[in-house]
C-alpha cells in the first residue's frame, strides 16, 4: 500500500480514467475525495467501490464544476472539514469536443479552455496552498499527447492539453522550494469512449489503432498505476516532467 494515510483529491472522478484512479488509490491506502460535476455518477462509483469491500469512510463524493472557483472552493473546504489536510492531487477532469478549427465559436473554445485548463489551475493552486505548510505534496495533471503533438479539429482540446503541460512544469519549479512534486500525464488514446463522444467517426478509430505500435488502446487501469506510481515515493525525485502512456505512439511519429 503506497499511499497509505495519505489524502487525494481527484477531480473527474466519475470517468473512466478518473474512477480507475480513485479505484486505485483507495487499494494503495489513500483517503479519497471525489470532485465530478455529475452527482449520479459519483454516486456510482462510491457505491461499487463500498460494496466489494469497507472503504466508504475513505471516499467523499463532491459535488463541483473543476472551473468555478467558488465551487472548487467550496469542495477544499469541505475537504479541509473531513480530514485538514490534502497530500495529493490529480486534475484529472476534460472534455473533447471535435471542431474544425474554421468552425470554431468563441462559446465551445472558452468552455474547453475553462474546464481543461482553468480548472486545472484552480484545483492545483488550491491543493497547493494547503500542501506548502506541510512542506509536501504531489500534484497530477491531466494534459495528453494532444498536447505535444497536434491533431486535427481538436485545436482548443490541443491548446488546453499544451497548456496543462507548460503549467504543470511552472508549478513544478516554483513549488520545488516548498517540497511539492508536480508532473502531468500524457496518454494517447485510452479506450474509454471519449474519443466517440468527441465526434471520431469508426474508421478514423480504426486506423487510429493502426498507428499505435502496440496495435491497441490503452486502458483506464493501465493510466491509474502510472499515476500511483507519480503519486508515491518512487517517484520522490521526478517532477517537472510528463510520462506519455501512448503504446509507442509517439516514439514512431
Ligand atoms: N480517453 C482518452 O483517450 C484520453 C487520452 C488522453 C487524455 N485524456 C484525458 O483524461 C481525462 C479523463 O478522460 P476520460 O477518458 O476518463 O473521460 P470521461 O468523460 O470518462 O471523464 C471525464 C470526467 O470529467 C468530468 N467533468 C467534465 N467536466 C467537468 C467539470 N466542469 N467539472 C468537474 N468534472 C467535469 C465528467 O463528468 C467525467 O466524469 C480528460 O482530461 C481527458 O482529456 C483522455
């Protein structure tokens, strides 16, 4: 168990990759706050976790929209009122939406900005605060190949995921100082559906597949044990950096 005691705030908790993260924090030893914006699927993923075994006291499903920050502020303090303290965080909470850039309206480029980004931000700087008097912490972030490599009619997605990564490498030096690791994820494509809600028609799937050396998607759990990995102390001496979890994806192109 090798995050035992410690607290985690995992936002997007109700995804495929979110829930896989929490499922695996609660089996390292981690008290886990879940932030989503969709009551019902918290709910869901509480109670599978409850029923297979007593971990409900270390879960707490929050309620919040990741780029409010009234909300995310009133998630910490809820957070701060069960257990006073926050030793990880993963920002794990996006959303995809497919648009050639020609087409793109102001509306859907703030809203995936606001929550890909902003919300990043907010959730991270938050989480830090409390972390710099303890002198530790982690904090996680959520960019993506998309944000090293461009693909197309997914440039506000893209820019979000660029930005996570150059945010998350200022978070890592300016909180060094202050004993707090900060390092992003960056999968390729992970089979959990957001990819078809984003628009991708079956064959771009299909050949998308084709381009992946290991010939197929990577899986909510396979993303979870690297962000385990991230958030102990194995990884005591990493930060300022993205692991790309893509299958050889990228190392081809
Ligand atoms: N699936 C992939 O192939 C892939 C690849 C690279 C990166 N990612 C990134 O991984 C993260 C999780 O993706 P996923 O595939 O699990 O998608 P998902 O849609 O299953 O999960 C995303 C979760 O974020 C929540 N969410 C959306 N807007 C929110 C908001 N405003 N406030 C709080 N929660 C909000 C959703 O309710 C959902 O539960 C995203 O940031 C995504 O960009 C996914």
């Amino acid at each position: 168990m090798r995050l035992a005691g410690k607290v985690a705030v995992v936002t997007g908790a109700a995804g495929a990759i979110g829930s896989a993260i929490v499922r695996r924090f609660v089996r390292e030893g981690a008290f886990v706050a879940l932030l989503d914006n969709t009551r019902q699927g918290l709910a869901h993923v509480v109670d599978a976790l409850s029923n297979r075994s007593q971990v409900d006291d270390r879960m707490l499903p929050l309620y919040c929209n990741v780029e409010n920050p009234v909300e995310v502020d009133a998630a910490f303090s809820a957070i701060d009122d069960r257990w006073n303290q926050v030793d990880i965080a993963v920002a794990n909470a996006g959303i995809a939406v497919s648009r050639p850039f020609l087409d793109m309206d102001l509306e859907l480029w703030d809203r995936i900005l606001a929550i890909n980004l902003t919300g990043v931000m907010l959730v991270c700087q938050r989480a830090a605060q409390r972390m710099v008097p303890r002198g530790s912490g982690v904090l996680i972030t959520m960019s993506s190949t998309n944000g090293m490599v461009a693909e197309r009619d997914l440039a506000a997605y893209n820019a979000s995921k660029a930005g996570v990564l150059l945010l998350t490498k200022t978070m890592a030096i300016e909180l060094a100082p202050f004993g707090i690791r900060a390092n992003s994820l960056n999968p390729g494509m992970i089979d959990t559906g957001l990819a078809q809600r984003s628009g991708m028609d079956p064959s771009t799937l299909r050949d998308y597949k084709n381009k992946i050396p290991m010939q197929r998607f990577g899986s909510p759990d396979e993303v979870a044990a690297v962000t385990a990995f991230l958030a102990s102390d194995d990884a005591a001496f990493v930060t300022g950096t993205g692991i790309v979890i893509d299958g050889g994806q990228l190392a081809e192109e």
